[in-house]
C-alpha cells in the first residue's frame, strides 16, 4: 500500500500499472471467481481469521 505503483509481465509484455485493494463490494463480487480458478484460497481464508485481501492492478 505504500508503493502502488508495480511492473506487470503477461505473455512478454510489461506494463507499468497502479496497485490498490479491492473495496468490499469489488471483492464480493470477485471472490466467487478468484476461488474457481485458485480453489486452495477458499481452504486458506477457512483456516484463517484475517481478511484475505484482492488486489487490482489498474493502468
């Protein structure tokens, strides 16, 4: 949260992109799909009592 500011590599290419965390309802509505595609993050925020947070990457 300090430094937002982060360097993204997809498929070769970079892109300079700004960090934030996702508000409650961004993450609401992006867990279902978070957890379809990583099943173990459902398991792990089981485990835990912490909020797991999202992070989107923005340009």
């Amino acid at each position: 949260m300090a430094n937002p500011d982060v360097e993204l590599t997809i498929a070769g290419t970079t892109r300079a992109m700004t960090a934030r965390t996702a508000t409650a309802a961004e993450k609401q509505e992006l867990w279902p799909q978070i957890i379809s595609t990583y099943k173990g993050y459902a398991g792990y925020q089981r485990r835990t009592e912490r909020d797991i947070p999202v992070v989107i990457c923005e340009v």
